[in-house]
C-alpha cells in the first residue's frame, strides 16, 4: 500500500469517536501529533513531539522484558520502575510489537489521507443526525501541512463538517490556504502578554495575534478559546488585554476550556519534556471568575459543560 | 405528582415486602376435596380461582383511588403451589432473613406453607411433566442444575397482554354470557362445553371479586369521619359495584377495571407477565370523553394514573435463591406500552401516552415496566420528551421500533394490522395485544456451554461424562469450518434436548394447568372452544432465548485468530487453557487483544452474527405443541451472570466466574470504542432473526449526557440506530459514583431504580455479583476534548 513519497502520510495519535465538546454535534477527534509550542498545561503532553514515541505503563508492566530482545536500539532498562532510556530510544515500536500487556505502547502512527478518512466515515451517520462531524486537534494539525493539503479537499468531497483547534504557531501561509477549508476554527487565545506568553509556552505569541486578526476578517468560522489555567489566564491584567484585543477584531464570543490535571498523569509515561504543574487555586472557581469578568468587559463567554 | 400520589408512593416503598400465603392455601383446600380433584381440570382451575377470589382478605388503602390488593400485604407475592410452589419454597425458612430481597413471612405462615408442601410433592407440574419415572426424575434434576438450559414454562406460563378492551365493553358478566351462549351450541360434555362453563364460572368469580370492593368501600364510608374521603369511599363503591362485572362507563372505572383483572390473571396464570401493554390506546376514549364531557378534569385524571401506576408496584413475585440466579431484582415484567401506530400505520400518540410517560418518570417505581415505541413518523414533542427523560437517567421507557419489529411480526405469520398492535411482554419480547399466546420466556439456552462441549468431545471441561453430542477431538478439527461444524452439531443436540423436555411441558402445562380465565380475554379462545394453554389463541409462539451470542462469537473469532491464522497455538492447547481458566496470563492478555464485537469491526461482528444465524436455523420449521412457532429471542434476564460462574472460560479470554454477555451487549467491559461504534456493530447484525425480541442495553456515564449536549446526542444515537433498523434499545444513565455509594451504603439510595434486562430494578434488590457487573458496566467511554 505504501508509495514511500508519492503520498503524503500524517502522523497522528489518536482518534476519538462521540465527542461532544469539540464543535457541534457528535464528532470524531483526530489528534494530530508535533506542536511549536510547549504548554505548561498540556492536557496532551504525548502531542509535542513531532515524532513517534513509546509510553511505558507501569501497571501493567510484569517485568518478563520481553521488549530487551526486540529493541535494536538496546533503550531497555532492566531496573525496576525504569523500563525505556528515552535518550536512546527512536521510537520505532519494535518493543510495543511483543509486548504482552500492553505496557509498552507506540505513540503516533502514520496514516495517509485515504486511511483516515476510512476512519472517519465510520461515524458518518451519526454526524448527520446530530450536525456534527469531524475535528482536527493534537498537538497543531497545521504543522503537517502537506498531509492537510491531501487530505481536506478529500474530506470536504465527503461532505464532512471539518473543524480545526489550533494554537496558531504555525507558518502563516499554510494557516491562509489552509483555513478556508474548515468550517469552524477554533483558536486558542493562550495568554495575551508577549513574555508571559514565551514563559508559559516557550514562545512569542506576536505571529500568533497577527494571525488571528488576519482570519477575524476572512473567515467566518473563527472562535476564540481558552485554556483556563487558575493562576495563569484569570488575571484581571490578562483578562482585560484578551477581551480589548477580541474587541478590536470584531470578536465577542469566546470559549472557556475548563482546566483538567489529566496530562500531568500522562507525563512520567513518556520522554519527559515537562514537569507538573503547581497550581494555584480550584479549576472551577477560576473558570468562574473568569467567565463574569469576561462577562463585566463585554464578551460573551460560553463555558464548556465540565466533564 | 401531587401530595396523595407521592402518599401513595412512599406507603408502596416503604412498605416490607413480604409473602402471603392465602393463594397457596385456599388452592391446597380446593385441591385436598376429593370431589373437587374428580371434576375436569378447567372446571378445577375456574372454582379454585374463583374460591381464592371470594375468600382473600381485602383491603381499600388509606388515600386510594384505584383499589385492590394482589395479597394481604400492601406489597407481597404468592405461592403458586400446583406450578413451581415447592421451588418457591426452598427458601421458605430463611424468606425473612435471606440478604437478598427478603419477605417479611410469620411463622405460623412458615409452617402453615410447609405443611401443604407434601400435597402438593407428586401433584406439581414438574412432577408430572414425563410419563416415566425416571424421564422424569432426569428432567427435574436438569431443571434444578440449570447450566444447559431452563425450561422457564416449568413454572407456568402467563406473558400475555391481554384483550381488556374486551373486558371493558362487554364486563366480565358479559363474557360469561358470551361462553354461555356458545356452550349451547356445542355437545354437553365436550372438551369446549367444560371450557365455556371454566369461561363463565373464573368471570363471575372476577366479577363478585370487585363486588366485595363495593361493599367494603360502603361499609369504609359510612365509618369514615372525614367527609371528603367518605365521598371517595362512595364513589370506590359505585365503581365496584360496576366493574370489572359489567362494561366501563367512565374512565375511573376503566382504569380499575383493568387493575381487577390484572389481580385475578396473575393469580390464575402466574405472576410474571401480565401485561395491561398499550393503555394509552385502549383506554384512550374513556379519558377522552369524560375530558370533552367536563366530568373529569386533567389534574383528575392525572392523579388517577398515577395512582393506577402505583398500584402495579404492590405485586412482587416470590424467587428462591434458586430462580433469582435467573431472574434478579424482584421483577414480575408487567408492561405498559405507549405509542406506535394504529392499525393502520397512522402515528398513535394522545395525550394519555403523554400522562402515562410523566407517571413513569416522576413515580420511577419499579413496575409497571414502561416501554414506548417509537417509527418513522413518531412526533417530535413525544420522541424530545423520551429522550429528556432518558439523558436525565430515568432508564425508562425501553424503546421499541416499529419499522423492525413490525415487519418481523408479519414474517412470522401476522397479519399487518395485528402486527401494528404489538406491546412487547415480559422483558422484551413482541406480542399482538389480546391475541397471541406466545410462552415468549418459555426457555433460555445456555450456548456458550455448547462451546465448551465442542472444544472437549461433548464434555464439560474436566468431566469423563458425556453430555453433548460426540463431535470430534480439537486434534482432528482442521480449520474453522471443522470448529464450527463441532459448535453447531453441539447447540443441534442440547436445542433438541431442550425442545423435548419444553413439549413435554406444554402438554403438561394444557393437561394441568388450563387458565379459562386468561383465555378468555385472547383472542381466539372462546372462538375455537379451546385453551390457551392448548392452542385455542390466535397466534401461537414459544420463546426459546438464544443467551450470550457474542461470548460465543467472540471466543471463535478468537480460534481463527490464534489456532489458524496467528498459530500462535494449535486449538487442543486452546481448550486445554480454557479447560484450567487461563494459567498463562500472557496467552489471556492476547486473546482479550484479538478483535471483539461491539466495537465497529466488522470480522468479530459477523462472528456474533453467525452465531445467531445458527440459532435461529436450527429453530426453523419446528412447531410446538399448540401449533406455533419456535422463536428465538436474544436476551439474558440476569442468567448470562449466573450461567458466567458455571460456565468454563472460552476462548474470548473470559474466565470462568466473570458474566457472559448480557442480551445482545458485547461481553462484560469489551466494547471500548463508545457508543457510535457499539452502535455501528449491533446495526450491522441481522436482527429480523430475533422474532422473539431482543434487549440491547447501552450505558452511559451520566456525565457524557449531562447539560445542553446530552439529550441532543442521545437523541441522535438513538434515531440513527432505529432509522438502520435497530430493534430495540434500552438506555442506562448511571453515574458510577452513585451506584457504588449505593453498593456500599444501601440506605443512602434506597430506590435507585436501574435497567437489568428489559426491566427495571431497585439496585438494592440485585446480588453483589449483579451490582458489581453494573458498576462495571456503567462507563462508556465519555467525549473527552484535547486541548
């Protein structure tokens, strides 16, 4: 089936069916793998590197080291509680193949347009009778640009409701030709002072305004969103800048994402690029206050139904 | 709900169940008269019925409005000791002190039950099932095993809906009448001349029944110092005075006319199954024209259904030990049935279908069983209301779709019109309303035991005995083809096995256990002379359950996977790590990888299809002993848990111990892709072979349907499922937490009502091992967003 170059393939790591919180309706998730920027809250820390990795799950792990004679790369550790030398290990799942539980598991597989898109009719029905359809998130989908080009004008053939979350840091002319072919754009809004914004995602956020300003004036499917982290996005400094930069674009709806510790679970798992959180102050109390103060400056703030 | 209903509600909930034993009783006396035991058995039948009738204490509750009362007790069960009486007495020493579903039962009644058991040790149907001894002695001890099969008809009959539309134009009077005419056109003596004459004594018994009422109610109001409830006790005694003996003249009388007769066809059939099925259509008119006339107001005749529901709720059935492996959680399966389509096709919605789905949701009770059924052309403000009421976790209505059921009740030999006026009875399963005598729970057959069978030359694993047909060794099966070829010609014999032992109990069932008066409201009955337990209905079904398909698909996907494809293991080393549950982890860590029904494949999902194909081939083309057919239904009750811990692991990499898969669900905790792909895996079956029904169970976290999203993408499942021609679904909304807060403080929530299988439960009144699957169960995978 593979044509080495001929077709481009997307990296991805998972796909999720019957979401009801990414857009309307029932949706599947496409969870794109690589993204330019380093969340400090990454809910999906597997995401960030753009290459296929191992996670090794402890509890299932029976120590029969199965994995030590399958890895050519000699990444085994024998020791209890360490199974995977991440420096050492290129991710090639030669490990995940034999092993027996499921304690080591490949994370990302590649897959071209057509396969996906199998994938994704799967659920066809139930997109139609519920408006809904499919979402595109990771990770930044628009940094696989070249799968995305392969595979939208398919998708769009098929009839799908297609919707994008992107955190924006991507090149700025593939966001261009590329959003006109979602429906929905979903924009993360992650922090809107420029040096907070490196501090907390290990990057600029200027290209990333520069933009969203763009897409508010050509596209009309384009949604803010964000992350509510407490301590970080609910200052009145950050909330009061976020809401005069939607202003000015002509933009008052915005989406609050509730804040979930679920990636700090997922760290110890994998190569780990990120520490824990320390957080300060209760999720949902700061996604309320956020929501009024949002509110008070003149948005109008959905928050998403917590899970 | 208003303040007298929710009166009503906490006397029936709080009230102990318990057991009465006047039923029992007043049978043995009848039956203990030699004269009596002289006379023809439909004769026996209608005196005995009409004797417990006249004779058991009755009872008008305080705040009533619909009256009548199944025992003695505000809730409680009978014996039924001329059926499975001496089984229900297995546990009745330890009745008020057993953990599960205790009944309140004095000792004088302990030993006043225990003295009638030695009448009844050589009389008891099961005791007369075979001619020969021996035959029999073998029957019984399959019976009482119960791994290959139960023959559920054993224990009587009933599952009916019954024609009370009859009941309400003509009275019970009436029907006498009716089978007296005709008595007078056949020859003295007759086979039909004794049934008319059981006809005319059960319904002059039903109508005396409420007489008693009338004059209970007189006596209640002249005593009665309040003077609005003596009012109350007076019109009681009008509407007693009326009905059930002649026709319905409003609706009060209607609704308890209905209620009367449910009382006397539960006490003559058996207790399980008497379904009042489509009231929203029968009983329709009468709200109708007291509503235009201005005689009764909608608040009235709101409380009058509710106070109607509520009463079903006093009847519970009397389950040893022994039966509650089989049949959890109290339930006697008594179905109510809203919406649909007339006979015609038209959509069938009132404002009573509309009433009736408010009582359910708001009283939540455990009976009646609410199901609705919904088509094509179902209006959107009934479908919007099911679906609120199911994303809010009320686990009622079941729901039911015409555009399959309908057309497999006209294969399978009804007449359009008659097919469109289905209620389903019992769990799940489709009968004409007053006209089938379908014995639709009449067996459930154990099949993955059949599986088990073929992997070990007709013996269970470990045993020298064989019980199966002699298939050959695992060693000599070279391909799938050879597997199942094994599987089938085991399932060939142990169905054979079962249909000997269920004719036989249908002809014992007709010999000893003729029901004049349930025959007399079906269809059919009065015209041809004869019972129902003999042939005289319209239409003629037996049920036999085809239980956990998908254990079975599963496990041979499995085969093929691992013997020859993978060949990972030759299928002797397969059977012999079933045969000792698993020792190798790792081997059960593959096959649990291997591909499993329910999530959107389609190779394991034509596994599970296959399986059912076998069933419903080898049923094909035989007939019972009343002229009917045998169908196959697909569900489990609660066996699939029971029948889990006795049947060996299978190839699936299920253990010995863990449940088989409940209904048509996916094996216990294999579905793991969500709802859309169960949904996609259980369309992509052909269930039209399902002409018994069947019970598909999907369970939500009660987060994934919570707020704005929920309803709207239930409703979308669910409409998708039905338009592909999903037959029947039943929705659970749990949140685990609460349910295992339940499990481990019962007082916390002590009506948590739950869907078992087709019906409804308090969580309370199932078994460890059955709370313990649910809270398993509880959690398909929720909408989980990446951001």
């Amino acid at each position: 089936m593979s044509h080495g170059q001929s077709e481009p393939r997307g990296l991805i790591f998972d796909i999720q069916r019957f979401c009801l919180h990414d857009g309307p309706g029932i949706r599947t998730t496409v969870f794109f793998k690589g993204c330019a920027l380093a969340c400090a809250w990454c809910q999906n820390p597997e995401s960030i590197s753009p290459k296929p990795q191992i996670a090794w799950y402890a509890e299932r792990c029976t120590g029969c080291l199965t994995c030590a004679g399958a890895c050519p790369k000699g990444a085994i550790l024998t020791p209890p509680g360490q199974r995977v030398d991440f420096s050492l290990c290129d991710g090639c799942g030669a490990c995940a193949a034999v092993c027996p539980r499921e304690a080591l598991v490949s994370v990302g597989r590649r897959v071209t347009a057509s396969q996906l898109l199998d994938e994704l009719m799967k659920d066809v029905d139930f997109y139609r009778s519920s408006g809904g359809g499919v979402t595109l998130s990771g990770g930044e989908p628009l940094l696989q640009a070249g799968f995305l080009a392969d595979f939208l004008p398919q998708a769009r053939e098929a009839g799908l409701h297609l919707a994008l979350e992107t955190s924006g840091a991507c090149r700025a002319r593939d966001l261009t030709t590329l959003a006109p072919m979602f429906d929905l754009l979903y924009f993360d809004m992650k922090f809107m002072d420029p040096a907070g914004h490196r501090k907390w995602t290990g990057r600029d956020n200027r290209g990333i305004l520069a933009a969203f300003t763009r897409l508010a004036r050509s596209h009309p499917g384009l949604v803010a969103r964000m992350p509510v982290v407490p301590g970080i996005q609910d200052t009145d400094e950050n909330l009061e800048r976020t809401a005069n930069f939607l202003k000015k674009c002509g933009k008052q709806e915005i989406h609050l994402l509730p804040y979930h510790p679920l990636g700090e679970a997922k760290i110890p798992r994998l190569a780990p690029g990120l520490a824990p959180l320390e957080l300060d102050g209760d999720p949902a109390q700061s996604l309320e206050k956020v929501r009024k103060a949002l509110e008070s400056l003149g948005l109008s703030p959905l928050v998403y139904e917590p899970l | 709900m208003n303040e007298r209903v929710q009166r009503l509600k906490r006397a029936v909930q709080e009230a102990v169940p318990g057991l009465c034993p006047e039923r029992a009783l007043i049978w043995t006396r009848y039956h203990k008269d030699k004269q009596n035991r002289k006379k023809p058995r439909p004769i026996q039948m209608a005196e005995a019925l009409s004797l417990v009738l006249a004779e058991k204490t009755i009872r008008i509750w305080p705040d009533e409005l619909i009256v009548g009362n199944y025992t003695r007790r505000r809730v409680g069960g009978g014996i039924f000791p001329e059926l499975h009486g001496l089984v229900q007495m297995s546990d009745l020493f330890s009745f008020p002190s057993r953990k599960e579903n205790p009944l309140a039962l004095s000792r004088a009644d302990m030993a006043r039950l225990a003295a009638i058991a030695p009448f009844w040790a050589t009389r008891f149907l099961g005791a007369r099932v075979h001619k020969s001894p021996r035959k029999n002695l073998a029957f019984l001890a399959r019976q009482l095993s119960g791994t290959e099969f139960v023959i559920n008809e054993t224990g009587g009959i009933s599952h009916i809906a019954p024609d009370y539309e009859k009941l309400l134009t003509l009275g019970a009077l009436g029907i006498g009448e009716d089978a007296a005419q005709r008595r007078k056109a056949v020859r003295p003596g007759s086979d039909e001349a004794v049934f008319y004459e059981a006809v005319e004594t059960a319904m002059a018994g039903l109508a005396a029944f409420g007489h008693r009422y009338a004059d209970l109610a007189r006596k209640m109001a002249v005593a009665e110092p309040d003077p609005a409830r003596a009012r109350e006790l007076a019109a009681i005694a009008e509407t007693c005075e009326q009905v059930p003996a002649r026709p319905a003249r409003n609706f009060a009388e209607a609704l308890q006319s209905v209620f009367f007769a449910q009382i006397a066809v539960n006490i003559e059939s058996l207790d399980n199954s008497v379904c009042p099925g489509r009231v929203d259509q029968y009983l329709f008119p009468y709200l109708k024209r007291d509503l235009d006339a201005g005689t009764l107001g909608p608040d009235q005749a709101r409380e009058l259904v509710f106070a109607w529901s509520v009463k079903f709720a006093e009847i519970v059935p009397v389950f040893p030990a022994l039966i509650t492996r089989i049949h959890g959680g109290l339930f006697n399966g008594q179905v109510v049935c809203v919406g649909g389509t007339d006979g015609n096709g038209a959509d069938a919605v009132n404002e009573l279908s509309m009433m009736l789905l408010n009582a359910m949701d708001e009283l939540r009770m455990r009976q009646p069983n609410y199901t609705a059924r919904v088509h094509a052309g179902s209006p959107p403000e009934y479908l919007d209301k099911i679906h609120a009421i199911l994303a809010a976790g009320a686990n009622s209505p079941a729901l039911y779709n015409d555009g399959a059921i309908v057309p497999v009740l006209v294969k399978n030999g009804y007449s359009p019109e008659h097919a469109r006026d289905y209620t389903p009875v019992g769990c799940v399963e489709p009968v004409s309303q007053g006209r089938s005598f379908s014995s639709t729970d009449a067996a459930l057959m154990n099949v993955p035991l059949c599986l088990e069978l073929a992997l070990n030359r007709g013996r269970r694993f470990g045993s020298r005995l064989r019980i199966g047909a002699r298939t050959p060794d695992p060693g000599a099966m070279l391909s799938m083809k050879d597997v199942k070829r094994a599987f089938t010609d085991q399932l060939g014999f142990g169905l054979e096995k079962l249909l000997d032992d269920l004719a036989a109990v249908e002809r014992a069932n007709a010999r000893l256990h003729p029901t004049p008066l349930t025959s007399a409201l079906l269809a059919g009955c009065l015209e041809s002379g004869t019972d129902s337990t003999a042939g005289g209905a319209q239409y003629n079904f037996s049920g036999i359950q085809c239980v956990a398909p998908s254990s079975v698909g599963d496990s041979l996907c499995a085969i093929e996977r691992a013997v020859f494809r993978d060949q990972r293991l030759s299928l002797p080393e397969l059977a012999a790590q079933c045969a000792a549950n698993f020792p190798d982890e790792d081997l059960r860590a593959y096959l649990l990888s291997l591909p499993k029904f329910g999530n959107d494949d389609p190779e394991a999902d034509a596994w599970t299809d296959w399986v059912m194909e076998a069933f419903s081939d080898l049923l094909e083309g035989r007939k019972n002993t009343r002229g009917g057919k045998y169908t196959m239904g697909v569900y489990s009750v609660t066996v699939h848990e029971f029948w889990g811990r006795v049947t060996g692991a299978d190839p699936s990499g299920r253990r010995q111990g863990e449940p088989l898969a409940a209904g048509l669900a996916p094996g216990n905790g294999m579905d793991r892709c969500g709802p859309t792909a169960l949904l996609n895996s259980v369309n992509r079956l052909d269930v039209s072979r399902a002409t018994n029904g069947l019970n598909f169970n999907v369970k939500f976290d009660a987060a994934t349907l919570r707020g704005r999203t929920g309803p709207l993408a239930l409703s979308a499942l669910l409409s998708t499922y039905f338009s592909r021609g999903g037959m029947q679904a039943q929705v659970n909304v749990l949140d685990p937490k609460v349910l295992k807060e339940a499990r481990d403080n019962p007082a916390a929530h002590p009506h948590l009502l739950v869907r078992v299988s087709g019906y409804s439960a308090y969580f309370n009144d199932l078994t460890p091992a059955l709370k313990d699957e649910l809270i398993r169960r509880t959690s398909l995978c929720a909408g989980r967003g990446g951001a």
